[in-house]
C-alpha cells in the first residue's frame, strides 16, 4: 500500500509548514499563552489566508478536502510548531457537526467559517466524564422556539467563539443515545455565560451556562434527538486530528532532544554517545514510528462502518497516550533542567503533548472502550 501524500496534499504540508516555521517561536507561543485571547491572531489570520481551513471541509461544503488524511496532514503540522489555534473547535468540531447536519441556510456560515470566524462545540458536561452520550442540558419547545438550560465544561476557545454548536437534551435519560439535539447558539445570546480559564500546554477553554437561553426554531441543527450519531463521527475525526497533533509534537521534541544529546557534553564528548542514552532514545524513536502507523490507520478508517471505525478510534487515542507519555518523560530527562524552563520550547511542547492524552478520552478509558467494542 502507498502511503505517500498526494500531490495537492505534499503541497499543502509543505506551505503550512514553511509558515509555521517562519511565523512561530518561542517567544511568540509564549506572548499567545499570556494574551487574553489565548491564541495568536497573527497566526490565525495567517493560516485563513493561506485557506487551511478549507482543507478541513468537503468541496461539497465549501472546502477542498475533508478526508481524514487532509486532516492529519494539517494537525501533524499544528502540532510541530507547538500552535494552539482554535482549527479543532472550529473546523473539526462545529464546522463539521454544521456540514452534515445543517439546513441549506446554516451551511452558508461553512463559507464564514473557512474565512476566520470562531466557532466551538458545547457539549462535555461536570458529570459526563468522557461519555459522548451523557448529556443532562434540556431544551424545551416553546412557541418562540428552544429554550436551552444546563451547564458545559471545557468549551475551547469559548471566549473567543462567535457562535456554539450546543448539544442539549430534548427526550430521554441522561444517558440514552436517543434524545440529543445540537442548536446554534449566538456567544451574545441572553442568558449565555462564559467562565474563561487558560489551559495547560495553551490556549483557553470556559465554562458555559446556560440559563434559560432563548434561540428560534431554526437554531435546530438536523433532526430533534438525531444527533448523537454524527457526534460520535465528529469526535472520531477530532481524534484524529489531536493524534496527528500528538504526532507533530513528538516528531519535535525527538529533533530537540537529538540536538540536545549531540550538543551537550560531559567528560569531553557528547553526551549522545553514551549507550544508555542511546538506548533510551531508541525506544523514544520506536514509539514515534508506532504513532505514525495508529495516525496512518485511523486516518484511513474513519469513513468505515461505525463498529470498525470506533474500535480504530479508541486503539489509537490509547497508542497515542502512552506513547506521548514515554516521549515527554524521556525527553524532559535527558535534557535534564532545562527541559523545564519556559523559554526552552520544549517545555510547552511536553505539557501539549501530556495534555492530549486528556481530551477525547484518556488511555484507560479508551483500553477499556476498546475491549468493548470487540467483545460486541
């Protein structure tokens, strides 16, 4: 099998990543940590420009890509350069839940989309864990529309956001599949409140409430109780695209570390000639190419029937967490000190790649949803 890149996709890679390299420094992903937005606008608006955000979407829809290889090749590149842009939240997530559900009307905000606005997805709760289908915020029918009630937790980017994909329950049990529904909900919407927290490893996520909110009844996206479904899709191709940021991340951080073990000397020769080192970053290596293989295979599944693309989806987020693990720890290690201190860039690098393994579901989580989805 040929796993090498298309054309329009080397072409792609090869861009983001000049402008990445060009564009992004310590320096710079330290000043975006300490804004109140979280994020760079510099680079964001470089990266509309330059239409990445297309490559997450279908030409159906607006874009001219959307395949799971479009997005590992654009996250693997986010993750390299250590950014923390709202491209997840935006394009994977909202933008996506809105091209496969949406009305002919909602889908014109695509085109929006593609050109910088910030959209997030509203949908882990305090007590959902890592459940997708655990959802206790009500929407009720009224004669205005949808009245929506409850409380969402770590909302990326919600300050920023112009507009939520909320999910919300409108028949059934906390638990069922059945029963959820997503709506378009305006940031400015009365009765929204955000609290705004920065994240480890950067950029800032909020708390939103919903207190009796107040939306039209063509805020609904797709059919009433529906969507779980199309949820479960889009949270695999967010996995997706977190793994290959994961990817992007290790990949730097062993070119750091190699730098660092051939630079670093004691007892007159570098310290990357020691065997034991040596040995240590062997495996490091080894992990790394083991990464690539679960990104390769989830990348190429996610259009599959959902039992199979499930049982890809949870193999690789827990690959990619132990991996990420043994990469960020052996690394800081054979630095020593220094891979500690913020202005070396491997210390935001490891802290992003830790907190990867915290998103989508963890590796224990996803070991034993795994074990599941076989067993069935």
């Amino acid at each position: 099998m040929n796993f090498d890149l298309t054309e329009e996709r080397q072409m792609l890679q090869d861009g983001l990543r000049r402008y990445l390299r060009e564009n992004v420094t310590p320096e710079a992903l330290n000043a975006a940590t300490d804004s109140e937005t979280g994020h760079s606008e510099a680079v964001w608006e470089g990266l509309t420009e330059m239409g990445v955000i297309g490559a997450l979407f279908s030409e159906d829809d607006g874009g001219f890509g959307g395949a799971g290889f479009d997005l590992s090749v654009v996250f693997e590149e986010m993750g390299r350069a250590g950014v923390f842009e709202p491209l997840l939240e935006t394009g994977v997530l909202a933008g996506g839940l809105i091209a496969a559900l949406g009305s002919d009307a909602q889908k014109e905000m695509i085109e929006e989309i593609i050109a910088g606005k910030v959209l997030s997805f509203a949908h882990g709760e305090p007590r959902a864990r890592y459940d997708l289908n655990h959802v206790e915020t009500k929407a009720e029918q009224t004669a205005e529309g949808w009245t929506l009630s409850g409380t969402k937790t770590v909302v990326g980017h919600a300050a920023i956001a112009d507009a939520f994909v909320v999910s919300a329950r409108t028949a059934g049990d906390a638990a069922d599949e059945d029963g959820i529904s997503l709506f378009l909900v305006p940031a400015d919407a009365e009765g929204l409140s955000i609290r705004d927290y920065p994240m480890n490893g950067g950029g800032r996520a909020g708390e939103v409430t919903l207190d009796g909110v107040t939306v039209p009844a063509d805020a609904l996206i797709g059919e009433a109780g529906k969507a779980f479904p199309e949820i479960e899709k889009a949270a695999a191709r967010a996995t997706a695209a977190i793994s290959a940021e994961a990817l992007g991340l290790m990949e730097t951080i062993r070119e750091l570390t190699v730098g660092y073990l051939q630079q670093r000397k004691q007892f007159g020769k570098p310290i990357g000639k020691f065997q034991a080192l040596q040995h240590r970053m062997a495996d490091v290596l080894i992990e790394i190419e083991q990464a690539r293989s679960a990104v390769i295979n989830l990348a190429g599944h996610l259009d599959s029937p959902r039992a199979e693309r499930e049982r890809h989806v949870s193999a690789t987020k827990n690959l990619i967490g132990r991996a990420g693990r043994l990469v960020a720890e052996e690394s800081i290690q054979m630095h020593g000190g220094i891979g500690m201190t913020q202005e070396y860039a491997l210390g935001h690098l490891a802290k992003r790649l830790t907190m990867v393994d915290h998103r989508f579901g963890d590796t224990d989580f996803h070991l034993e949803r795994f074990i599941r989805l076989s067993a069935a």
